[in-house]
C-alpha cells in the first residue's frame, strides 16, 4: 500500500468514526436538577451491532445517503470526506462516479426537503402545518428510496453488491432505534 493510500485510508477510518458517533446519539430526556431523581433514558428496541437483520434496508441506505452525500460542487474538504467514506467500499472508478453523481442530486434535493420542513415546524401550529410536515418525511422518504433505485440501476452488478453489502454489514452495525412512550 503507497503513503497516499494509506492516508486516504487512515481519513476514511476517521471519517467513518466520526459518521458512526453522530449516529449513535444517546437519546435522553432533559436532566432534572434533583440528583435522588434519575435521568429517564429512551429503551434501546432495536441495535444494530447485535442484530442488524432488524434495522430496515430503507432506514440503513437512508443514513448511508446522508452520511455520504456531497453537493454537486463540494469543497475540497468535502471531497475528500466523501472520498475517505467510499474508500471502504472498494467501487470501481466508473461506480464511485456514479454512485457521487446519484449522492450529489440526493443532497440537493433532501436540502429542499429540509429547508421546507424547517420552515413548517417554524411556523404556528395547525392542522395544514401537520400535513404538510408529514407530506415532506414522506417525500424525504421517497427520495431514498427513489436514489436507490437510481443508484442500483447506473452501478455495475459488482457495484451494487459491494454499496448493498456495505450497508447491510457496515452501516446496519452502527444504527440503533430508540423507543418508548409518546
């Protein structure tokens, strides 16, 4: 392995960690200032890293996607980000492109979803603000599984194994799904 390789494989494994704690947040409920009162901690219902049959495909991708995902013009910074999170899975050079092409519309477009969406939790509660709220999770929804789709189709077959294989063995690993009452 050359020094370049070697750094761009040391970044990809920081970057990966880094990925991996943003997505392992403890989700806690505030603090209460009374330390005889413990803190009330969301159950774990499902982790990923004991049973990853049990985290849903569209939910991995849809963490990988974000994870990943650059804009059509990225800094140099976030190229090397995105390149350093592709490293692992070992695409061809046509695959990656594709794959950063397909990544690149998603963040586009999940950018407008999340522009729109901050706006309508921004705005007074109502009935309308409501459906339009659950009208944009389902149109981000839609949009992994549309860049799946994409994706699956420009990739090589030896492509789309390794990216489905990645996110199924590597990405699944790192997703916990907290739960509770609501």
């Amino acid at each position: 392995m050359c020094r370049s390789q070697l750094l761009l494989f040391i970044a990809a494994v920081t970057m990966v960690c880094r990925v991996v704690c943003a997505q392992h947040t403890d989700v806690k409920s505030p603090q209460v200032k009374s330390s005889s009162v413990a803190p009330m901690q969301l159950p774990i219902l499902v982790d990923g890293s004991k049973t990853p049959d049990q985290i849903p495909d569209s939910l991995a991708y849809q963490h990988f996607f974000m994870a990943v995902s650059a804009h059509p013009s990225p800094s140099a910074q976030e190229q090397a980000r995105q390149a350093a999170q592709l490293l692992p899975i070992q695409l061809c050079a046509a695959d990656q492109q594709a794959l950063v092409s397909a990544l690149a519309n998603f963040r586009t477009q999940l950018d407008q979803i999340e522009s729109a969406l901050s706006q309508a939790t921004s705005a007074p509660a109502s009935a309308s603000r409501s459906s339009q709220i659950a009208s944009l999770w389902a149109q981000s929804a839609a949009l992994v599984s549309t860049t799946r789709a994409t994706v699956q189709q420009y990739l090589t077959s030896d492509g789309a194994a390794l990216l489905d294989q990645h996110v199924k063995t590597r990405v699944k690993a790192h997703i916990v799904i907290y739960g509770g009452p609501m």
